[in-house]
C-alpha cells in the first residue's frame, strides 16, 4: 500500500493535489468545504477536458463566496451538489481513479498554500477508500 503525507504552508500540498489531477485517467470524487485556489480549479478544469468524469460535493455557505470557484466548475459542464443543510459539510477529501485517497485538515484555498498549517494523506488503503467512497456516495445520493 502506497501512503504519502504532505504539510503546508509551502508548495508540497497544492503541488501533490495537482499532480493527482494530472495522473488522474477516469474519475475524480471531490468532496471539499471549499474551492477558491485557482490553480486547483484549473487542475480539475484541465481533467474535465481530459474527459475525467468529476462529481463535486461542496459547502452550500461556501460556494457562492467571493473568489469561489464552484459555479464556474458547474458552468463548464462539471457535476456539483451543494449541501443544503443548516450545518457545514467540512469534508476535505478526494478519491482518484477509484484508487488514491486524498484526505486532510488542508482547505483548497490559496490561503491554505501560503499561510496554514495544514496536511494531507494520500493513501491507497482499501478500507479507507471504501469507507470515504460510502460516504461521498451518501451525500450524493442524499443532495
């Protein structure tokens, strides 16, 4: 089993994510509080054009902030649920290809990149993409 750890401020983050994105061949599950580094954006705008089948799940609070990104992933064609419950859907997880996790504290902000303390796991664990795929599956299923 392939496990990698990352911490930010610094590039090692947003760098890892990205480079998810590029590797990605089929699917990605994104499931994120929310979305406002641009340059994730375009990483998953450029697999969108790849034809990598993108769902998001994202924060009904946060997807309409100033510097978001969301409506411009939806605007492109990309398949977004926004939670409409009273309470935050802080998940920050993605799954690739069916096959990598990528989970952590790390918010996809540019402020993450440069001012927070924040991680992120990428792991090829079967129980734990089995358990995170059960659960963005429930959301979707639920939005």
């Amino acid at each position: 089993m392939n496990t990698e750890v990352f911490f930010s401020t610094g590039p090692d983050c947003l760098g890892h994510i990205i480079n998810r994105f590029l590797a990605t061949r089929r699917s990605v599950d994104i499931c994120v509080f929310t979305i406002t580094d641009d340059r994730i954006a375009r990483a998953i705008l450029d697999a969108h054009r790849r034809n990598v089948a993108i769902r998001v799940v994202t924060d009904n609070d946060k997807a309409y902030d100033a510097g978001s990104d969301i409506e411009r992933l939806a605007a492109a064609g990309i398949a977004v649920k926004v939670d409409r419950t009273p309470f935050h859907m802080h998940h920050k997880f993605a799954i690739f290809d069916e096959a990598q996790l990528v989970n952590g504290s790390y918010n996809w902000t540019r402020g993450a990149a440069e001012s927070n303390l924040e991680n992120i796991l990428d792991t090829a664990d079967p129980v734990a993409l089995t358990a995170f795929q059960r659960e963005f599956d429930r959301l979707w299923a639920a939005l």
